[in-house]
C-alpha cells in the first residue's frame, strides 16, 4: 500500500533536508571564528606578558649591577669598581620608564 504524504508535510520534510544541511555548518563555523578571535586575543595578551617580564628582567640585571659595582667600590674603594654602577645607572630610568609604560598598556587594555 503506498504511503501518501501531504503536501504540507513533504514541503516540511524538504524544508529541513535543506536547511539542517546549511544551518549546522554555518553555526559551527560562526562558534569557530568565535574561538580562533578569543584565541589570537589570548596571544596577544602572552606576547605582551613575555615583553613585560623580559623588560622586568633586564630591568632586574641594571639595578644588580648598580649594586654590585656600588658594593665592590665599598669594600675595596676603588674607582674601577664603580664602572659597572655608572653603565646602570645610564639605562635603569629609561629602562624602568619603559617597564612602567609597558605595565601601563597591559592595564588599560
């Protein structure tokens, strides 16, 4: 015995033969751009975070040779070992301006 369809139904039937096909990759592709822009975000604040702590590191080595030239010029007063504190001394404010300023974007972002 054959089976009748109305036409409502098969128009139905059609409707999401063709739609579910189109509709599901669409959605899935719109969740994946969503994901790759919230990963290249991510990036982008890991990049800024690396510049940060690499700029905090040579920061860092300034003031310990600050430091130790300043301390070996204590102990032995010799001039000689103020050298490596007036080579610090040059870069650590310009150094420690660009840590700040680099700190600075991170927050207002």
């Amino acid at each position: 015995m054959a089976r009748q369809i109305s036409q409502r139904g098969f128009r139905r039937g059609l409707t999401r033969a063709i739609f579910l096909p189109i509709a599901l990759p669409l959605l899935l592709s719109g969740i994946s751009i969503w994901q790759i822009a919230r990963l290249l975000t991510a990036l982008e604040w890991v990049n800024h975070t690396d510049q940060v702590i690499s700029h905090a590191n040579s920061s860092q080595k300034l003031l310990l040779d600050m430091e130790t030239g300043f301390r070996g010029y204590l102990l032995t007063g010799k001039q000689s070992f103020l050298e490596p504190y007036k080579r610090a001394n040059a870069s650590v404010v310009p150094a420690l301006n660009q840590l700040k300023q680099l700190v600075h974007e991170g927050k207002s972002s």
